[in-house]
C-alpha cells in the first residue's frame, strides 16, 4: 500500500499492488476523499506586557457544521485572557464566553450560526483569541490545548446533531524586547 498524496488537503490517493508472485499481478489505484473536520488553534507571538492573538480555524471538507463548543487551556502565569473577535467566516455567528475558570488557565467558548445555516465547506477563520502577555513573563513557548472544560468539545450541524472532529492545539511564543542601551550593558532590562 502506497499513499500519494497528504491528508492536509481531505484527499489521498492510495495504490494497492500485489508482491509480483502470482501469474496475473495487479494493481489498483482508489480515491478517496476524506470528510473528517477539525478545529484548529494557531500560533500566536507576543512580548512582556503586549497583546497576543491566536487564530481559531474550522476545516470542514464537506461542510454543514452550526455551531462549535470547546474550552482552551492556556498559560495563566504568563497569559491573561482579554477576549474574542469572531473571524470573518463567523461574522454571523453568536458567541458565548464561559470565564468562570480563567484563574486556572481555562476558557470555554461556544459559536454558532443562526438555526439552519452552515459554515462554508473548506476552511473558515471562526475567531480569534486575545491575550495580553504578563509584564514580568520569561522568553517561553506554551501549548494551547483543547479541553472538555469548563465547557467540553462539540461540533454540530444544522439539526444539531453530533458531527465528529478533531482538534489540533497550538502554541504561544513570548519572547524578550531588544536593549536599546548605545553600550550593551550585562544586566540590562530588557525595556528597549
């Protein structure tokens, strides 16, 4: 068995052959087109005291999903969660934020369309979340991932109904300022 091509894209192409031993050997190509959808949290990069924005996407190859819940579990000692901004596949879309457990890293959302709409087929900028990076964070790369709380994961379409989907996590990099200082200093502070 042979895989041509990625599953990025939905699509594999797959080719089955048999070893050559038998008097008559065969092959045969199939194609197939994969429908499983995922939410995907990006990267977003920030510096001590800044604003960090990571991007939320839907890839959904067949499409029909209403509405998405899940919860974020991110860095509290050195991320503070400031907000949302729904992307310009959701613009229609109805937001709910769940705060109630930001003191231990955790933020729940909901989106969802008006009652018998679909997000597009193919890939849809849902949101965006926004951070605000602690003063005193160290230069680090934390994960973002998805959890079941305070609000657990769910897609589903129109009717409401259970779609299944994946969930790619993401990431935050903090990262120093430059010292501006005309003689590097050994100790310097890292304020530009």
């Amino acid at each position: 068995i042979r895989v041509e091509t990625g599953l990025e894209r939905g699509q594999v192409t797959v080719s089955v052959a048999d070893d050559g031993s038998a008097p008559a050997s065969t092959s045969r190509t199939f194609h197939l087109t994969l429908t499983t959808r995922s939410l995907a949290l990006g990267e977003g990069v920030g510096m001590p005291g800044l604003p960090l924005e990571v991007p939320l996407t839907l890839s959904s190859p067949a499409g029909g999903d209403n509405a998405v819940a899940f919860s974020v579990q991110f860095d509290a000692r050195w991320l503070r969660f400031e907000g949302v901004n729904l992307g310009t596949g959701a613009a229609a879309a109805r937001l709910v934020i769940n705060d109630l457990e930001l003191a231990a890293g955790r933020v729940g959302l909901f989106i969802a369309l008006p009652a018998g709409q679909s997000f597009d087929p193919g890939t849809t900028e849902l949101a965006t979340l926004r951070f605000r990076v602690a003063d005193e964070a160290p230069a680090t790369n934390s994960p973002l991932e998805f959890v079941n709380g305070p609000v657990p994961r769910e897609v589903v379409n129109a009717a409401a109904a259970p779609l299944r989907a994946v969930y790619h996590p993401g990431r935050t990099l903090v990262i120093l300022g430059f010292e501006a200082d005309v003689a590097p200093r050994p100790t310097g502070n890292t304020n530009g």
